[in-house]
C-alpha cells in the first residue's frame, strides 16, 4: 500500500498546516489533492476550501479516504490515475499535493495544460524543485524550468528533511509555489513551435544547439547567426527570451 507506488506519507500535522498556509487558500476556491493517502492533508484542506477533489489511485487507500470522510459533503473522492482526469472540467481550481515522485514530472506538465488552473503548491522532490526555479548556465535549468517559468511563477517556499516522511525517501523535499502567469514574460507567436524547440535543445544538452535545430530547418548555424545568436552555445546557456527570438523568427520563414 502506498509504498509500492511511490507514495511517502506526511503527517505531521505543524508541517501540513504550513503546506496550506503557502497554498492561500479561501472559502471560494475548489482543492485538487493528488495522492490523498490517508486523508491527514485532506482533512487540514477540507475546513480551509469550498470543494475538495481527492485523486487516489491506489484502491485500499481509496477505501480508507471513504470511510474517513464517509460524512464530509465538501469532498469527492476520486479512485483514478492523477494523469487521466480531465481537470478541464472542474471550473477554477487550486492543486495542493504531495505528489508520487515517480509521476512528478509528467503531472506537472499535465496540471499546466490546464488553463482553469489558479495555482500549484507541491511537496515533491528538492532536485525537481530546484530545476523548476533554476536560471540559464546551472547544472539544474533544463526545459523543464523554462516551460515552467513560460507559464507559471514558481518559488520554493521551504524544505522538508526526509524524516517527517513514512516511509522515509531517499531524497530531500521542498514545498514550491507555482502561481499561474496572467501573461507569459515573453511573447510568442507559436506556444506548440516555442516548445518543440526547447524539448529539442534540451534533448540533445551537450550538442551544440545549431546540431539540435537542425531537424527544423537545414542552414540552422546560418540562421541562428543572423539573429544574433550564438550557433556554437549549447541549450543551457540560453534564456527563455533567445528560445522566444528563436521560434518567432522560425515562425517567419515558414510563413514566407
């Protein structure tokens, strides 16, 4: 149960009062939880949200969140994998979660193609934390932190050793803040282009980027140099606002 999906319960009551401080929440708002476990978060969640939507995938863990709240009117259950729920359909909603590690990556992506999504307050691991903050030329900054930064605020509110856990991980935790962007730092012309061309930078890291480009048009190291970029420099060495220069300007070649 829980472990062998790489759940680790937090209950400590101090630590979990202080994930729902961060996530601000009112009266008015509806609260996904993803991996709900035993209900400790969700029930510090309940008195602070009008609605709360508990995902849990794991069927025992499920019977256990029934039975807790078998009285409780605010709250759904849901027994569902978090990466098959159609969060399109729940009007504005806040997630607050500590997240299976294993799927913290995809779920991130997922949450984020929602546009109904207000906010995101997870506990998940300090090195996925720390990528989704980090800044070009550090070993963390991947495309990960720029799709992230594109789309959402994101700020480590604290760290979580990995004792208060049961099981224990492996790893450190953090807490981190990810409030969804009223307008993106850059302007775009193709969102779909923009990403295909930092998942293809990344993809290949230790490649120059004109080798990386080059699957979406032939003289990549010519064209890079007439916009003022540098063909010779590898993915993590640029903004966010070379890889907008970029496919804006990919942009306007596919349209002549």
């Amino acid at each position: 149960m829980g472990k062998r999906l790489g759940q680790h319960f937090l209950r400590n009551r101090e630590i979990l009062q202080k994930i729902v401080e961060v996530a601000q929440l009112t009266h008015e708002d509806i609260v996904v939880e993803i991996g709900a476990g035993m209900g400790d978060l969700t029930e510090l969640l309940l008195n602070n949200a009008r609605e709360v939507i508990a995902i849990e995938i794991d069927p025992i863990l499920y019977k256990i969140l029934r039975e807790r709240f078998e009285l409780t009117r605010n709250l759904k259950i849901i027994n569902k994998d978090a990466l098959k729920v159609y969060y399109e359909e729940l009007g504005q909603f806040k997630v607050v979660a500590n997240i299976p590690y294993y799927i913290t990556k995809p779920l991130i992506f997922r949450l984020i193609e929602a546009e109904n999504l207000i906010s995101m307050t997870l506990t998940i691991q300090k090195e996925v934390a720390e990528r989704l903050v980090a800044k070009p030329s550090t070993k963390a900054y991947s495309a990960l932190s720029i799709i992230t930064q594109y789309l959402t605020e994101p700020e480590i509110k604290f760290y979580i050793p990995a004792t208060y856990f049961s099981p224990p991980p492996d790893v450190s935790s953090a807490v981190i803040k990810l409030d969804r962007r009223q307008k993106p730092p850059v302007e775009v012309t193709d969102e779909k282009l923009f990403f295909r061309v930092i998942k293809l930078a990344f993809g290949k890291r230790r490649k120059m980027l004109s080798n990386s480009l080059i699957s979406i048009i032939d003289e990549s190291k010519e064209f890079l140099s007439n916009i003022g970029i540098d063909p010779m420099k590898r993915a993590e060495e640029l903004s966010i606002d070379d890889f907008a220069r970029i496919s804006n300007e990919l942009c306007k070649i596919c349209k002549d």
